[in-house]
C-alpha cells in the first residue's frame, strides 16, 4: 500500500475500509491493532474480513485475519465515509 510522504490517518478512518490484494480478493478492515514482534519492535496489524464477489462479508463465525501492514505492498485501500 503506498502512502505519500508525511501523511495521517485516524484509526477510525480505517474502520470500514475495503482493502483490495494483488489477485483482486476484497477484505473489510474492522481494526487495526499493534504487534510486538520477537526483536521488540511495534508492526501495525490490520484486522479484516473476507469479502464475497458481491461485497458481502463472509461468516467466519466471528473470526477475522490479521495482515501486517508491513506485507501490504501493492495492495489498494478505499476508505468509507463516515457519519459525523
């Protein structure tokens, strides 16, 4: 995911957002959490959930995956509006 230089987005802002991977697969962002990796540095994690063809999450029976931000090269986000 590319991101220009010195740029800032709220936690919330990505809540709701559709990530789309290289091969097309859409995920909807519920949370972004923090990771303490074993060298003790801190990696964003983006928790999401698969979308179907039709833009329907599907039912992992309340679980979500977790991608590092770090691995989401080449990977697009569209944020939603929110309601103030």
């Amino acid at each position: 995911m590319k991101l220009s230089p010195n740029s800032e987005i709220s936690i919330d802002a990505l809540k709701g957002a559709v990530l789309t991977n290289k091969k097309g697969f859409e995920y909807r962002c519920i949370d972004l959490v923090i990771s303490i990796t074993n060298e003790n540095l801190l990696e964003p994690v983006i928790q999401a959930i698969p979308l179907d063809e039709e833009g329907m999450e599907e039912n992992l029976e309340g679980r979500c995956l977790g991608f590092q931000f770090s691995s989401l090269k080449g990977w697009s986000i569209q944020l939603q509006p929110h309601n103030q």
